[in-house]
C-alpha cells in the first residue's frame, strides 16, 4: 500500500520531445511541448517539468501547445496557433500548482472550457470529473451558480475541478473552502481570493484569461486525434454546435406510413431556456447519454452507456439520489449515506431519514418540470417514457429516428401534454 500512495506523489520523468511536428500534406502544424518551474513539494526546490503523469501514475505524458500552423482541409479552416487556453497555462496563470498538474486535472479544465464556451451570457460554474460533468448551473452571481452546480452532485463533486466564467470573488471561495477539490479556474481571482483557497495547498489554482472570449472558441474547428492500439491514427474535425438560439431548434415532427406526426404544445420561454442550457452541457458529455435540466441547472446526468433506456434510468436513479443526499444535507449537515449508517446504528432518527426518502419520492428527485436531453435519437420510445413517467416537461434530441412518430406520440399522450423539439444534429462524444 505504500508503494502504491508513493506513486501518487510521484512526478515522473517524460521522454517525449521538446517540440512536435505534424504533416497533413504539404501543410505542416508545429506543437511545443509546455513545461513549468515549480516548487519541489518536498524540498521547494524550483523544477521544470510538464504533466506529473497520464491517466494513471505509471503512464508518462505531455502537453503540447500548438505554436505554428494554419491548416486548411477542403472547406474547413481549423483553429490557428496563438489560441491557446489550456495548453498555454504559464507560471503566471498557475497562481497555486499544488501537486504538480496530472493529465486528467487538465482534461476536466478542457471540457469545463468546452461547456462554459456556450454558457457565457450569465455567471456559470461548471465542476468536472473523469471528464464529465457532475453539475453545471447559471446562476444571478457566480457564488450563486456555484452553489447550485456543487448541489446538484455533491457527491460526484468532491476532489473535482471547477471552472467558472466570471472573475472569483470571495464569497464564492470562501464556499468552495468549505469543500475539497483538485482544481478551481477562473478568468480572474479578485484582491483576496487566492489567500482563502491557497488555505488548501493541494488545490490548483489557474487563471485563464481567454474565458471572457470563450465564445469565439463556438466556430472554431480542431484536428481531433484517436489512437489504436496498434499505434494507428483516426482523425477527424471537431464537432460544431448548430443550436445557439431557440430559433435553431427544429419542429418536432415526421411522416411515417403517409401519415403526418406533429407535437402539438409548444415549449414555453422556460422550457426554451432549460433546453438550450441542456444542449450547450450535453456537448461536455460522454456518450451515451441522458440529462435532465431545470431552471438552469443539471438535475441528474447519465454517462456513457451502451443503451438509451439504461442512461435515461440511471440519470433518473442519480436524481433521486442527489435530491435526497442535499435534503440531507441542508437539513443535518451530513452525507445522506453517513446519516443512513448512523440510524442503522441506533444513532440518528430512523424516521428522518423516511421523511427525506418520502420528500424525494414526493418530488421524484426534482425531475417535475424537467427538460430531458438525449445526444442522439430515440430509437423507440421506452427510454423517453422513463422521464416522463417522472414528470419532465420537454425533450430536447436530435431526432431522424424512423420512429419519431412513436416519440411524438409519447409527448402528445402525456397528461399534461409534454413538448419536444430537435436539433437536427447528432451529439455524440467518445
């Protein structure tokens, strides 16, 4: 066991070269790798040196920035050199670098950079783990919308990385004090705030300037690399998001067998609202997947499944239980599963613990006037009638099912009537 606790403490060395060249043709990209000097946890000692490792503390890994290159494929100009967000983190951003930055520390600021870049028109917090988001929220001021991202999973939150898209102030760190996590980026730290987190060694601070021009990051293509494990490559373009307005969404509608299917609500300017804010999250998540939104905030996420009625059911059953563990919380400062032991025991009302599990099922994990979010079609309409028995509202997915007459149905069936719109775009991400 200690061997294996040494390892997490470890920064390996990596082989990999200084610089970096890719051809696609005749047009070539240069990358370079980014290294940092950081004081030695141990003996303060200054020492350079780029990721502490990869996925897993055996695995060397790299940071390479682009730094020269404009490629252009056809039609498809992708993002040129001087863009860096992540991959040009200096000294000077890493305010605090706590444990030397790992690979996966760096991904979760990536995909947080990847939701926030649709969320910038009001305070938004994100917080990431293994790539995924365990809550994403607006909120009226950035401590606010941390409050509701962090309650939306507290759970999945803890030893996370946060991003928010407008400049940390103390309120907000001294709520995030109170919690632990790896990571916290910012566009900017107001006068004070690094002395409240840096209170926690271990956490990273970083500053990310380029956050208040995220949007522009929207249009803007990547090479996307895949490797196998027989050394090949499959590369394609970065996706792109077509919906940046309610007017971008499709009707929901379809002919099957001559006969013409149509939703007949309308979503309302709410609705509208959670769905957008739905579709923008659901770009940072894994596939397959399913979530539920409402009043700007995720109210149960479903990650990377191989079927659409499995996600939507565990994105249901992850509602419930975080519904029931911030009642908990709110109401006795404690974890529901440590109150739940301790009335196993004999040492919390047993019956408190019944009120909060009759609270939750009243309230079905808050899932009542939700919007559901599907980042591909539903095949069959099972896996939607799983949050509409649980009182979601709308539906937001990208439809070209041969059966979205059944999906439509389901909508029209609902008492009340559910509404539903398309994207007319596919939101896988592996």
């Amino acid at each position: 066991m200690s061997d294996l606790k040494k390892m997490y403490k470890t920064i390996m060395d990596d082989n990999f070269p200084d610089t970096m060249t890719i051809t696609f043709g005749g047009q070539t990209l240069v990358y370079k790798k980014r290294a940092w000097k950081i004081p030695d946890e141990k003996t303060g000692e200054l020492i350079e040196k780029g990721l502490r490792y990869g996925e897993n503390p055996d695995q060397q890994a790299a940071l390479f920035e682009l730094v020269n290159g404009n490629l252009v494929l056809g039609d498809c100009k992708f993002i040129e050199a001087g863009n860096g967000l992540v991959s040009s983190i200096s000294e000077a951003d890493m305010i605090q670098a706590g444990k030397h930055p790992g690979k996966t520390n760096l991904t979760d600021l990536d995909n947080a950079l990847n939701i926030l870049k649709f969320l910038s028109a009001r305070p938004a917090a994100t917080i990431l783990k293994h790539n995924n988001p365990c809550g994403v929220a607006y909120g009226s001021a950035i401590s606010e919308a941390y409050a509701r991202a962090n309650m939306a999973d507290r759970i999945a939150a803890f030893g996370g990385c946060l991003v928010v898209n407008r400049a940390m102030d103390k309120t907000t760190a001294e709520m995030i004090s109170g919690n632990y996590l790896e990571v916290v980026g910012a566009p900017d730290f107001e006068e004070g705030v690094v002395d409240i987190l840096a209170k926690r060694k271990n956490l990273r601070i970083v500053r990310i300037n380029k956050i208040a021009s995220l949007e522009k990051y929207r249009s803007a293509r990547f090479v996307d690399f895949k490797a196998l494990i027989d050394g090949g490559l499959i590369v394609q373009q970065s996706p792109l998001n077509r919906i940046r307005t309610k007017e971008d969404f499709l009707p929901a509608k379809t002919v099957y067998k001559g006969k013409e299917y149509a939703v007949e609500r309308q979503p309302t300017d709410k609705e509208f609202e959670d769905m957008l804010f739905g579709w923008s999250v659901e770009q940072g998540v894994t596939s397959n997947s399913v979530l539920y939104v409402k009043d700007g905030v995720t109210v149960g996420i479903g990650t990377g499944e191989q079927d659409r009625v499995g996600v939507a059911e565990i994105a249901v059953f992850k509602a419930y239980t975080k519904y029931a563990d911030a009642l908990c919380f709110r109401k006795y400062g404690m974890p529901y599963k440590s109150f739940e032991l301790e009335a196993s025991q004999g040492k919390r009302d047993a019956a408190a613990l019944r009120e909060i599990d009759e609270e939750t099922k009243r309230e079905k994990g808050g899932l009542i006037g939700a919007a559901m979010v599907s980042d591909a079609f539903f095949p069959f309409r099972d896996g939607m009638d799983v949050g509409l028995k649980e009182g979601i509202t709308a539906v937001v997915q990208p439809g070209g099912s041969e059966r979205d007459f059944e999906v439509i149905e389901a909508c029209n069936e609902t008492n009340p009537k559910a509404t539903m719109v398309f994207t007319g775009q596919r939101a896988f991400r592996h």
